[in-house]
C-alpha cells in the first residue's frame, strides 16, 4: 500500500476484555515496530520485528501485551484484560531496516484506545 | 542519564523568528539521525535526516556534532504551520530500534 495502515482508528473497551489491533505495513519493508504514547507524553518502543527473525520484545511493559507478524506483512498487537492505564495512542511504523536513509520509520496514524 | 535529551519547551516565538533546537545523546555509537514532526493528534513524520557535514532544506538546517554528541535544528522565517512537536530520533550502529527524544513543542504565533 501507499502507506502504513492501522485499524481501527479509535477502540473503546472495558476494563478486563481483550482488543486487538492490526497493522498494515509498507510493502517491502521488512522492518515493523510498534510504539506507544500516552497523552502529552513521548514514544515508548515496545516491540520490533524484522524480516523472519525472533522478534525484539524488551519493550513491552507486561505480559498482558503480545504481538505477532506472519513474514513481512500483517501484524498484530494484542493486550489482554485491559487496564485503565493501557488507554493510550499504539503507533505502529515500518522501515527497509538498511543502514542511513534506510533506518527512516513511516508510521501510521495510530489506533486510539480507550480503557473505560 | 537519559540516552536521547530534549528541552520540552515550549518554545513560544512570533511568526518570521528564527529558532534552533538541540538534542544530545549519550551513546557515542550512535550512527543515524533524523529530526521527526508531530503534529498534535497525529503520528510522527519524518523532517530531515541530519548528515555529518549538515543539510538545509528550504527554511530548515540540521547540523551533527559528534565530539560533543549534539544534533540541532534550525528554523528561519518561522510560519504558524511550523507550530508542532520535533522529535529528535537517534539509532545505534548495528541496531534497528531508534530512540527517540521526548520532543521539543515549538508554538509560532501571529
């Protein structure tokens, strides 16, 4: 596609249930990241694939977080039993992963989730 | 000591000001460097990369110092549009994951 794609744009859940959220990165890019913001605050890295390889987790604040991606499309973020605090913008970004210009990240417009 | 630094600002100036913006980091490894712009309720797009002899772009100048671990920003003839948050974003040599400054909000004002 044109860009990075993330749905849904806007998640409203209970406290308790399980979301899920889906990105979409730029063909080619072998590289995907997934970054959280909280409102007023900076990116915190939470998880990076790249390509087939293991998957760099060190970022992801529990083990209610988890995240999947099949080759070099389609991932998904899943946090189960959602707490207030995970109410935040989940951005997603996609990069050719190469030296330089390469490491350059094209995100998406986010999925805005709210934990009620 | 806090890998990539930023002052949040804000920085409040009038329309055709001139306004620098730094960043250091703490890793001497480091190797890639890019100024982002976050527009408020938006995601991060990229500005310029910075290069080890600087670059321009229109309005805008990046410059590296690598003895004192500084990137900077530089913009002339400040537009309202200019108004948003700069992140500075720093990757180290054989790692793919960016660290990214908190952000600098600048605000451009008639």
């Amino acid at each position: 596609g044109a860009g990075v794609s993330q749905s849904p744009s806007n998640k409203v859940t209970e406290k308790g249930k399980d979301v899920e959220l889906r990105c979409d990165p730029i063909s080619g890019h072998t590289a995907l990241y997934w970054y959280r913001q909280r409102l007023g605050q900076g990116l915190e890295f939470l998880i990076y694939f790249q390509g087939n390889s293991a998957p760099d987790k060190s970022g992801l604040p529990s083990d209610r977080f988890s995240a999947e991606r099949t080759g070099e499309s389609v991932s998904t973020l899943t946090i189960q039993r959602t707490q207030q605090e995970d109410s935040a913008v989940y951005l997603c970004a996609s990069s050719l992963a190469r030296g330089g210009v390469g490491n350059i990240q094209y995100f998406g417009a986010g999925t805005r989730l709210s934990v009620l | 000591r806090k890998e990539v630094e930023q002052d949040p600002g804000p920085f409040n100036v009038p329309e055709g000001a001139t306004v620098a913006f730094n960043c250091t980091y703490s890793n001497s490894a480091s190797q890639s460097f890019f100024w982002y712009r976050q527009d408020c309720r938006k995601e991060p797009k990229l500005l310029m990369s910075v290069y080890s002899s600087g670059n321009e772009d229109g309005r805008f100048t990046a410059q590296l110092n690598r003895a004192s671990q500084y990137i900077s920003l530089l913009i002339r003839d400040s537009k309202l549009s200019d108004s948003a948050t700069y992140l500075c974003v720093v990757t180290t040599g054989g790692s793919y994951i960016p660290t990214f400054g908190r952000g600098t909000s600048l605000i451009v004002h008639p």
